[in-house]
C-alpha cells in the first residue's frame, strides 16, 4: 500500500500536478487548484494546525501521512511537510488509498 502511494506521488510529480513547501500550497489551496493536502506526521504543530484549519475552510481534503524525509524522497525533493494534489483523477486515487492505509493501520 505504502509504495502505491509514493509511486502515485512520484507520477502527480512528473506529470506537474503536485504542489509541495508550504508556501506553494498555501497558494493552490487559496486559489482552489488543491483536490487534496497531504501532510507530514512529523510536521510542526503550528503547521499541522495552519493547515488543517485553512482546508476545513476551503473544504480542501486533508491526510496525515508519511515523514517529511518519505515524502520528500517520493517526489525526489529535499524535506518537504506539506504536499497538494492539483489534480481531480490523482486526488481520488490517492484518497482512495490514503483512506486503505488508514483502515488497515488501525486494525
């Protein structure tokens, strides 16, 4: 599930549909081009907390998910804590398995 996930990531990367740092997603998430956030679990608090407030605002999906290092390697960038998907057709398969990843890590 873990590498379907990246390896999405990675392609939304290449295909120029991924916006990442927080300034670039603050701005596709402001300017509705975000389908969907993902958000370090170790990002800093205030971050976490900026940016699950801006996307319940904006009604812009949110997930919690990775390290900023897995993150980062994923799309082949320094660290990075947030990442948007500006894409419709990449937000739902990402949401899709995000939603998997979390049913299957509670079991």
């Amino acid at each position: 599930m873990r590498n379907k996930i990246l390896s999405m990531l990675g392609l939304c990367q290449k295909a120029g549909r991924l916006k990442s740092g927080e300034f670039a997603v603050e701005s596709a998430v402001k300017g509705c081009e975000a389908y969907l956030v993902i958000l370090a679990k170790d990002a800093s608090a205030n971050t976490k907390k900026k940016f699950n407030d801006m996307c319940s605002f904006y009604e812009t999906d949110i997930y919690e998910y990775g390290t900023k290092e897995v993150l980062a390697a994923a799309i082949g960038r320094e660290e990075r804590a947030v990442l948007a998907v500006c894409d419709e057709g990449f937000a739902s398969s990402l949401e899709k398995l995000l939603k998997l990843s979390e049913e299957n890590s509670e079991e």
